[in-house]
C-alpha cells in the first residue's frame, strides 16, 4: 500500500516531505543526498520498479525526479530532490539500482550533471567524436535552432576495448550494416570464435525530440510524441494525451477510453505479427517470414481502411479521438482482425514443430529472472524471462481495469520464449479488441472541454515493447516547459548486454530479432 | 521441410500488378490533402506550416506534410479535399537525366536511415514482401554501397549520421542515384533542420528524387525508385499539378 510505504519512509526518514498526490500516487521531497538510501529502499525491500529519471532546470535550482511504481494500491511515487542549478553533482544511484545506469549517464550527457559515483564512459548519446563534452543540448540556454558547436574536424573515434586477453579484439558492426535496418554500431568483442560480449554504441539518431517540444504548443508535441516511434506511434501519442489530460483534469468520454483501447490493441498485433516476422528473417526460414510478411502488411491495410493511416498516425488528441468510427467498420476490423490471427496461429503451430527453426532460437539470448529484475527489464522481454509486469494490469489506464485478459508469461528467457511471448500477447490483443467492439459505450469521442492549465503530470501506457512514461510540464502561457519520454527500448537496452554473453557470431542477428528494440525509441 | 513449400505453395499469388496496372485494394496508401479552395478553410490550421493560402486557393507543400489530418479533422477550418493514390515521387529539377540503360536490367538499392521514426524504415521493409515483391522487377536491396546503385535515404540526417551516410554515398560506383523517402528526408519534417539535426538528406548528399509522405506507403516508395531510373514519369511535389496520376480509392 502506498500509504504505508510512505509511513514507513517517514519513520526511517524523517524530516523530509512525504505527499500523497492522489489515491495512487506519491511524492517525496528530500535532500539530495538522501535520494540513493530511499531510493534503494523502495526498489530492493518494498520492491518498487524503476520508471525513469527526469531532470529538469528550474531556475534557480535544478529538481531531479526518480520515478517508480508497484502493482495497483502501490501506486507510483517520485522522489524528488532540488539544488542550486550552479551545483551540478548529485550522488549515483548505480550501487543500488542496475536499472538507472543509461537514465543517468543520459541526464550528464543532456544536461552536464554529474553522477557522483557513475563510473564516468562518456560517448553516449552525444558521440565523442562529433562534439565537446562541454555541450549540453537540453540546458535552457542552448538554443533548440542553431546547430550545435561542431568539432572539426571529426575526431577520430576508436572503441574502448573493454575485453582485457591475448588475441582480442572488437569487431565494429554498423552504422549502417545490412538490409533494412536501423542505424546503430555493435562492437562485438571476440576472442577467436565466439563473441565474448557485445557493446551497443547507440543514439546515431538522435533528433533532440524533448528539446524541440519546448516553447511549442502542447498540441504541436504530440505530432513530436507520436513520430518518437513510427511503430508504436498509437502507443507514444496515447500516453503523451493521458499526461496532458491529467495536467487539464480533462474527462476523457468512455466511448473514446474504449476506442483507444482498441487501436492500442490494433497496434500491439501489427508490431507483434512484424517482431515475429523479424525472427523468422534471422534465422533464414524465408517461407515462415514471408507468410508473417503477409499477415503484417495485410494488418497495415487494415489500419489504413480503418482509421485512415497506416501506422495509426493523428488519431489522438488531447481529450479523447481525432474522429469517430461507425460500427459497420469495426466489426469488419474485429473480423479481419481474427481471421489473421487465424493464420498468424497457423504458422505458430508450423513454427513449433520445425526443429530446424526452433534449434535456432531455443537457448539463445538468455535473460535470467533476477537479471530482468535487476535490470528494469519491461514488456515482452521482461514476461519472457519470468517477470510479469504490465502497466495494463499494474496501473490500468483508459479503463483497462474493465477488461478481463491475462498477462502472458514464460520461464525461460531465451529467444524462444520471447517469441512465445509474442504470439500470446497478439492473440490477446485481438481478445481485447472484441471485448471492446462488443462493449462500445455511446456518446462523444471527445472531452467538450479540453482546457489545459499549467502544471505537470506523467502518463504512461504499456507499449508493444514494454513500459513508456511521459512527463510533460507545461509553463504558465500553457506552452511545453519539459517534455521527458522514457521509453521500453531505452530501458531495455540497458539490459542487452546480459544476452550477448558468449554467444556464437551467428547468433548476433537473432538476439537482436528476438529483442526486437528499436533506436528510434531508443535515442529520441 | 515439405510442410513449409506446400504452405508457400497455398497462400497463393497476391502480388501487386504495379507498375503495370495501378493497383486499387483499399489500405495501400493513407492519401494526401490537395490544393484547392481557400473558402472556409484556414491555411494556419497545419502545423507544419504545409499550407499556403494565396488567391482565394490553399495550396499543399508535400514536402512538409506530414499526414496529421488536422486539415481535414478540424472543426476550425472545413475540410481540405483528399485524394488517394501513391505515385508521389518527384525528380528533383536541378539533377541530371540518367542515360537510358545506365543501370542495365537489375539495380541494387542501399538502405540508409539517417534517423527516421521507424514508420519509413517499416514501408520499406515492406517492399520485399509478396504483395510488393520487388525482385521481380529487377530491384535488390543490398547491404553494402561498393555494388549500390541507387541510395534510398529516410530520416532527417542527424548530425550523427551526417558521416556515416557521406560515407555510404562516396563508396558507391558511378553512375548512382539518390532517393530520399519521407518528409523528413526531404525537408527535416517536424525533426529539422534543429540543433541535431539537418534539413534533410540533401544537406549531406545530392538527391534525385523525393518521395513524400508520413511515410510514404511502400507503392510511392516504389513509384521513387522506378522515377530515380526512368521507368516511371516524375510527379509535382508542390501545387498546382500535385500529386500525378491520381488513382481512385477502392469503393
Ligand atoms: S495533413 Fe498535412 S497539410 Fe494537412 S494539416 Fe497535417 S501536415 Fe498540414
């Protein structure tokens, strides 16, 4: 219970401010030294899950925001410290929790803090050899339009070989390094036949999409949080609007909160139905590929017949929906929607029983259940390898609760479960899309009123790949003052390394398939 | 094994007839505003900034569209006309003609994101499926420049990939093309040009065709890749005449 917890932190702690915001959720103000002990509290004896890290300057003091949540009555509380913005250096929480290495490291990056305690490596999102260390994008002071002070020339940039053994050395894969792919660099660290780890050197796309988002309309970030990822855009702009909704205390009409539920769903199936094609192209096995190619693009037809776009793109708006949708249409979706499903079962079955395939992903990328844990690991990799959160269930939002469907989890953590994984969750993706056809409340699609008012609010949402939070805060002339996105690729990221462990060389594209992490989301 | 040849051999032929019939199934393309009156309608309801108004008409820059309905969703401007169809790509006026049969008869495409938002990189992606199947018409997506013919940029060009797509470009052969997909791509889209950012591919490498969208559907992709070797006349990427050959919506 969230009461309690924060009784207990006040009798451990005491001195410090402990608010309850509402009946889920909680804030503590404390010093900042006093972050890393409560903090380590919460994650490792009440077993709290790391959310994110959202710097902020505000002058005079900068405020840091650690984030967390539990399941239901557990709520989310956000331990908050402030100092003088002169005062960069605040205490790392590393020592205690794995899981806020990359939120730390980006927040030096981004802003210039410094996290006492972090070992320091540098070249995260900004490239060494592209910029000085002294550039901090997202102080308020750099402006978002002139191009930031280039080195030139380049640096050369070389990898830190990190493996310390005779006959090693790391192999550089990427930028840009086969098919369609996204742009990012793997250093594979080897020693003759087998990768001994693998370093992924990310944020090659990196597009500054927090910093453009301030200064501008609340309604103008939203075209920012929906192009944060193309392929989970529904997802991004839903909890980018829950954030905006809360800051408003906007009504969101249940016939809208249902319709949302649906098109989330929608998402979920096509990102699935591509993820399990992605995996089938990794191993080779051209036929199962391309009968899940079918199904994704017969999919993407279908959200373009639908909604209009293919990629469900300008469908929210702060307040509920762009526009309606008659019950003709989604009954046809809900049928076309299970009769692919139907076929994409068809191929689970063939895929099951073709040793060939299943040879090549069982035992592959292994993430064991406390390293999940210990890692933050969300979504589908997450519930693959034991750890059973979803936000859907944990922290219900746009009336999930109504629902009824289960969370899918497997043991194993390998590549294999991952993609057990996959082919539950679409299955129940398509469960949830009838329930909500069946159960389409009438009335409007959006809030009468959307007045928006200054203030700050998180909205979150579980995403295909995993848990993503947006904090937006908006200023008194209601334009954006700080918009952070923490989104499943970057928190799981920080964890990929746990399944590049020696590994054979041949392995590499089917963890990546299985992990199935995308840079967008990942370096914003 | 039998088991997978009978079910590749069951789901049948659903390739696409494009480019030598139009293909019509609903779904293939989201469509795109077109320029017309300007009565009722606000050019300033477009956030991007895609809309001009000028002589009592509102004219559409598909180079900065990025497909967020409000034109056509809004209640404070009545709604644009929209129009379907994919053959979108335009030669950039200012790029050489090719030579007929530069490129013989199969031509390999190098594929560099240079930041987009995953949307993009997925049409593209979609090209080798069954319903698109490129390779029969000749065209290969290869994983290096050395054999590239043509370079299909998307994204905006952020400074970090700035070198990595200069580089990808010089180690092509002569004669290349470049195609740039997506708005981003062509303009910076809502990402550029900023602080990280270029106004597009052609900051870095010279384009010769653009194909517009958000993202473009894997036919106006195509319909780039055909109109970067001649196969297919260009479109116009800004009013009047935009967008070519515009295909009628299935009922
Ligand atoms: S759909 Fe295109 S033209 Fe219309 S408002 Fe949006 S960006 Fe502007």
């Amino acid at each position: 219970m969230l009461a309690d917890v924060l009784r207990e932190a006040e009798m451990r702690w005491p001195g410090n401010l402990y608010n309850r915001v509402d009946a889920r959720s909680g804030e503590i103000e404390c010093a900042p030294e006093a972050v890393s002990e409560i903090c380590g509290w919460l994650f490792s004896e009440r077993e709290y899950i790391f959310a994110c890290l959202i710097a902020e300057e505000r002058s005079p003091d900068w405020e840091l925001r650690y984030v967390w949540y539990g399941a239901g009555d557990d709520g989310v509380i956000h331990v908050v410290a402030r100092q003088p913005v002169a005062e960069q250096t605040f205490a790392s929480l590393i020592g205690r929790v794995h899981a806020v290495d990359w939120s730390e490291r980006e927040a030096e990056d981004l802003f210039g803090l410094v996290f006492q305690g972090h070992p320091r490596l540098g070249d995260f999102v900004l490239h060494d050899d592209r910029w000085n260390r002294e550039v901090t994008p997202m102080r308020k002071q750099v402006d978002a339009n002139a191009p930031l002070v280039r080195l030139l020339p380049e640096r050369e940039w070389r990898p830190l070989l990190v493996l310390n053994a005779p006959g090693g050395f790391a192999m550089p894969i990427g930028p840009v390094y086969s098919g369609v792919t996204e742009s990012a660099l793997f250093l594979l660290e080897t020693q003759g036949e087998d990768v001994i780890r693998c370093v992924p050197r990310l944020f090659y796309k990196y597009r500054a999409l927090e910093k453009l988002a301030e200064g501008r309309t609340a309604a103008y970030a939203l075209l920012l949080a929906e192009r944060c990822n193309g392929t989970s855009a529904f997802a991004h702009s839903l909890a980018f609007c829950q954030a905006a909704e809360k800051i408003g205390g906007v009504n969101v009409p249940s016939r809208a909160r249902a319709l949302r539920i649906l098109l989330a769903e929608l998402e979920r199936f096509r990102h699935h139905t591509a993820a399990i094609r992605e995996i089938c192209e990794s191993t080779g096995l051209a036929v199962g590929a391309s009968e899940a190619a079918i199904l994704e693009e017969e999919l993407l037809r279908l959200s373009c017949q639908y909604t209009g776009h293919r990629y469900l793109f300008g469908l929210n708006t702060i307040g509920g929906l762009t526009r309606d949708f008659e019950i003709g249409p989604c009954l046809q979706t809900l049928e076309m929607a299970q009769s692919i499903l139907r076929r994409l079962e068809r191929l689970e079955q063939r895929l099951r029983r073709t040793n060939t395939f299943v040879d090549r992903i069982e035992e592959v990328g292994s993430v064991s259940p406390q390293d999940a844990r210990e890692f933050g690991l969300v979504g589908p990799i997450a519930r693959a390898s034991g750890v059973a959160r979803d936000l859907r269930k944990m922290q219900p939002y746009s009336g999930y609760e109504n629902f009824s469907f289960n969370v899918p989890q497997e043991q194993a953590g390998d590549g294999y479960a991952r993609l057990r994984v996959l082919f539950a969750e679409a299955r129940q993706a398509v469960g949830l899309i009838e329930q909500a056809v069946s159960a389409l409340p009438l009335g409007p699609i959006r809030a009468e009123t959307a007045h928006l008012a200054p203030g700050a609010a998180l909205g979150w949402v579980e995403a295909p790949r995993g848990a993503a939070f947006h904090w937006l805060r908006l200023a008194d002339d209601l334009t954006v003052e700080r918009y952070h996105l923490a989104t499943p690729s970057f928190l799981n990221w920080n964890g990929f390394h746990l399944a590049t462990e020696n590994f054979s060389f041949q392995d590499f594209p089917i963890i990546l398939a299985t992990f199935g992490l995308s840079m967008a989301e990942n370096d914003r | 094994m039998s088991r997978w040849v009978l079910s590749g051999l069951k789901t049948g032929i659903k390739t696409t007839h494009y480019p030598a019939q139009q293909e019509i199934h609903a779904g293939v393309s989201p469509g795109l505003p077109v320029t017309g009156s300007a009565e009722g309608r606000t050019a300033e309801i477009c956030p991007t900034a895609a809309l001009t108004s000028s002589e009592g008409r509102i004219e559409v820059n598909y180079r900065r569209c990025i497909h967020c309905f409000r034109c056509v969703r809004s209640a404070e401007s009545a709604p644009l006309d929209w129009q379907q169809g994919y053959e979108w790509a335009a030669r950039a006026a200012d790029r050489p003609a090719l030579e007929t049969g530069a490129f013989g008869r199969s031509l390999n495409v190098l594929v560099v994101d240079a930041g987009d938002c995953g949307a993009c990189l997925s049409e593209i992606a979609q090209l080798t499926n069954p319903y698109y199947n490129i390779h029969r018409l000749g065209f290969f997506i290869t994983p290096t420049p050395r054999n590239a013919d043509v370079l299909l940029v998307v994204g905006p060009a952020t400074d970090q990939m700035r070198a990595a797509l200069k580089k990808a470009y010089d180690a092509m052969p002569e004669p290349r093309r470049v195609v740039a997909a997506g708005v981003c791509a062509l303009s910076g889209g809502i990402f550029g040009p900023s602080l990280v950012s270029g106004a597009g591919a052609a900051d870095v490498v010279p384009v010769d065709v653009e194909v517009p969208g958000c993202p473009p559907p894997p036919l106006a992709i195509l319909h780039g890749l055909l109109v970067a070797v001649e196969r297919k006349p260009s479109a116009f990427l800004s009013s009047p005449s935009a967008p070519a050959n515009p295909v009628e919506a299935a009922p």
